[in-house]
C-alpha cells in the first residue's frame, strides 16, 4: 500500500510539473469545460483567461526577421616565386676569364656577367676577316679588269670569285658568332642568386652558371580547397602577410587558376600577383593569404531562433499572436548568428527566445516590443 501512495505521489509531481512547464492539455480542458485559475480568479501563470477552450498563451521574445550580406573568408598558405626567372646555362666549353656574379646584385637585361678565355676566337675571326678581304680584293680586280674589256678575266672566273668572297664573309660571320658565344650576358634584368662559379674555373656546355630572379612583382602560389572555387576569378584581391614583416599586410590580385582539381588533395593551385617595388620580398618566403567576398544579402537569425525536428531546422514565425513553423537551410554561421534560406518574409515576426516551447499554432505574447531592433 506504501508503494501505491508513493507511486501515486510521484504522478501527481509530474503531473503538476507538466502544467506548469507546458500548460493544461487542451482535450483535458475541454473535458473540464474551462482552464484551471487561481482562486484569487486571476489567470495561472503563463495562461491567458478566455472562452472556453482557449489555448494556452506563451510568452516569448519576438524580433522582425532582418536580412545582411555574409563575409566569406579563405585563409590559405602558399610560398613566392618570382614572376620572372632565368636559368643563365653555359653553351661554350672554357676557362672562366672574367665573372661578374656578385649575390643579390641587380643587373640589366645584356649586361655581361661572365666571359670566357676567348683568344682562340680572336685568332679564328682575324683569319676569316683576312681571308675575307683577300676574296674582296681579288673580286675588285676581277670587276675592274672585265669592266675594261680584258680577255684575261672570263665571266665564269668572275663568278668564282664572287663565290669565294661569298664564303668568306659567312666565315667571318662564323666567328664572330664564336667569339660572342665567349661572352655571356643577363637574359633578364633581376637579382642574381648565388653562383660557385670562379675566375680560372673550367666550365662545360650545359652547366648552371646562375640564376637570376625578377622581383619586381612575385607570384604567391597556395592551394584553395574544392569548397571555396566559388572565389577565384581572375583579378581578384588577395592579401598576404609574412613573419618577416610582421603587422604588414602586401595586396595583390588573382592572375591564374588551375583548370582542374588535385586528385587526392582536391583543391586547385592558384596564382596571385603581389607587387614588389619596394624589393622587400624575396623569392621562396612563406605567406598567409587572405581572400574574402561579400554574398548577396540573406536572412540572419540568432542561433536561439532555430529549432529542430525530424525534418531538419526550422524558426517560429508569429503572425497576429499565432506562431507557425517555417523550414530554414542553414548557410553560414559566425558566432551566435546564424545566416538561413527561408520562405519567411524579411519583416516577419519570429520567435528569437523561447522557441523550444512551441507547438504548431501556439498562440504568443511578448512581454516588450522588440520591433525596430536588429537579429
């Protein structure tokens, strides 16, 4: 019999508990033919005196549904390399006779930076030059003598002689493209990096004298994950930053994008120009890019508004006291504001606090006016 009276008791706690939370069931008010008052006559808290029948009142916190623009924001880490960049390779075989390779100097595009020992060279182009004049005096002669008539030189002996002189100038040209050849010069205007190349060293055809780095403007490369392609177009600001230069922010512009995703990484590399007058970046830094774009404007909402069921997330909006559910697909969050799509109209009132209470058709009241004042 103890058992039964504490099983009863706990009921009835439960029972009190549930009124009180959520109001007088309205089959079970309909039996009773009105809701339950105090004796005093006023109205148990949270429930509004009314015909018979009449659904219990909540009240909650309501705010005009407002609409704003999200900042999207991708952060990415690349590393610089210069927009423009020359391998300088040897294509003579020599002793190294002059070097002109000096670290982080600044040359011009045909500025000499390397000569080879080139004497054999000289040799080989005054001998074609001889030749050469040997040929055009002999054509000379051979012009003037049949100019005056003479037998002696034939049209055929003319000939050869122009032939002959033919073959020398191309001989001269020969070696004064062999001698040029000795002489190396800067493809590029840029920055010369470092080079172990030495007077009296014996280079190769084919071996890497230096390289020399264009960095008036720097191309920061990074990876942009396959979520975010929707930012990159070309000529789109981006803002890096380097430990180097703390608190300094260097702007640039998107120049090019690949055309497809990595396979396993799935993200696209991407390109951006950083302008570098001042010279104050090198070649190889590490950088933390910085993208961001506004969307259009779209619902927000604070994070106490949206409630959740089976059918996914949803707001309460209350249209002359009475409240119905409208689903919202969530796009962005940022703290306790929450950016949705929705059918609800912007200027709708919506439930912001005290939402979790409602039923569909719950009728509501607010205990101050919330109207004028942003989500």
């Amino acid at each position: 019999m103890k058992k039964v009276v504490v099983v009863l008791l706990s009921l009835g706690v439960l029972a009190g508990a549930y009124v009180i939370a959520f109001g007088v069931p309205h089959q079970v008010s309909q039996l009773w033919g009105s809701v339950p008052t105090e004796e005093s006559g006023a109205p148990s808290r949270g429930v509004d005196a009314g015909p018979r029948g009449q659904s219990r009142t909540t009240t909650v916190v309501l705010a005009p549904l407002e609409e704003r623009s999200y900042s999207l924001s991708l952060r990415a880490v690349g590393s610089a390399v210069s927009s423009r960049r020359a391998d300088v390779i040897a294509t003579e075989t020599g002793e190294v006779a002059e070097a002109a390779l000096q670290a982080n100097t600044l040359v011009e595009q045909g500025d000499v930076i390397l000569r080879l020992d080139d004497r054999t060279e000289r040799l080989s182009l005054e001998i074609a030059q001889a030749n050469r004049d040997q040929a055009q005096a002999t054509v000379s002669r051979y012009e003037g003598l049949h100019n005056n008539g003479s037998s002696v030189v034939t049209d055929v002996a003319l000939a050869e002689a122009e032939v002959a002189l033919r073959l020398a100038e191309a001989n001269v040209g020969l070696a004064e493209v062999a001698l040029e050849n000795r002489t190396i010069t800067a493809p590029i205007s840029g920055r010369i990096g470092l080079s172990d190349i030495h007077v009296g060293d014996q280079l190769s055809s084919g071996d890497l004298i230096v390289t020399i780095d264009d960095s008036t403007t720097l191309l920061a490369e990074f990876e942009v994950p396959e979520r975010s392609i929707g930012l990159l177009a070309e000529g789109k600001p981006v803002f890096v930053v380097t430990p180097t230069y703390t608190g300094r922010v260097f702007e640039g512009a998107i120049t090019a994008f690949d055309s497809r995703l990595d396979s396993v990484t799935r993200s696209a590399t991407v390109q951006a120009e950083i302008d570098n007058a001042e010279g104050l970046l090198l070649s190889g830094m590490t950088f933390a890019v910085r993208m961001t774009e506004e969307t259009t404007p779209l619902p927000i909402v604070p994070s106490t508004a949206i409630t959740w069921d089976r059918a996914g997330a949803g707001i309460w909006v209350a249209v002359e006291g009475t409240t119905s559910r409208v689903p919202v697909t969530i796009r962005y969050r940022d703290g306790d504001q929450v950016w949705i799509e929705t059918e609800a109209r912007v200027g709708s009132q919506i439930v912001t606090e005290g939402a979790s209470k409602l039923r569909e058709g719950a009728q509501v009241s607010t205990a101050q006016s919330n109207e004028g004042q942003g989500v």
